[in-house]
C-alpha cells in the first residue's frame, strides 16, 4: 500500500507555486496603502519610468496621490508642480518637500523633473511675475469699514 503523504505534500506545493504566480504576475501595489519607507522606495523605482509629455493623470495613476502639490496660471498656462517623496532627510516620521522630488506640469504634460529643474523654475517665477506686473495698469485698492450700527 503506497502512502498519501508524498501526493498531500506534491498538491500543496504545485497550490504554492500557483498562488504565487498569481500574486507575480497581477498583483498591482497601492501607494496609498503603503508605509512611508516602502512608498519612497516605491517612487525611486516609478520615476525611472516617466518619459517627458506624460499627462498628469497617468502619473498619479503610476505614484498615487502626491505628498505636496502647487498650481498656477502663467502667460496662458496651467502649471501643475506635484511632489512625491523619494529620499529622507530627517528620521521624524514627517515628510516634508526637501524629502520629496518635484515633477512640473505644463497644460496636464509632463515637463520635467528633480530639484535642480523645480529650481530653474522658481528662478523663472519671478521675473515672469515682474513682467506681468509692468505690464498690467496700476490697481487701486480701496478699503472700508462697515459703520458701526445704531441701536
């Protein structure tokens, strides 16, 4: 009489190899669901995925909800700046946007990546900020109290 064993042992681990064939080749993390160190890890390895032109859309697709994120109209534009945290800099459980790499948007387009490109466009921010300034007649800004009421 041969013995059950090897078959019981032999069906558990083909059921093994199945469910973690499953787990391989469909299972999509979530970045919502994540600690902060795996999310950072998570986000290193995603951004090696982006190409320029990317709309915004598919990025938070691709990294979830961003960590920070800033919004603007300029010269006709929509600029979008959202920030996703990839490195740390301080061991406080917070993160904060020197923790994080900025991605710029143009029109819901991908234009660029990382802190010296965030840079570049902060330097730009206030001089393009100056020429509307220059250019816009001056505004007078009138103020007023509300009189007090009578009784």
């Amino acid at each position: 009489m041969k013995s059950k064993v090897p078959l019981i042992i032999g069906t558990i681990f083909l059921a093994y190899l199945a469910f973690v064939a499953v787990v391989v080749f469909f299972y999509e993390p979530d970045p919502a669901e994540m600690s902060w160190e795996d999310r950072q890890l998570y986000n290193q390895q995603k951004l090696t995925e982006l190409t320029l032109g990317q709309s915004g859309e598919s990025i938070i697709h691709l990294l979830g909800r961003p960590d920070f994120s800033e919004a603007k109209i300029s010269q006709g534009q929509a600029i979008n700046i959202l920030f996703y945290r990839t490195h740390q800099t301080q061991a406080d459980g917070i993160t904060t946007r020197d923790e994080c790499t900025p991605l710029l948007f143009s029109n819901d387009k991908l234009i660029g990546w990382g802190a010296d490109t965030y840079q570049q466009y902060l330097q730009m921010v206030p001089q393009s900020a100056q020429a509307l300034r220059q250019s816009e007649p001056a505004a007078q800004m009138a103020t007023t109290e509300p009189e007090p009421k009578s009784e």
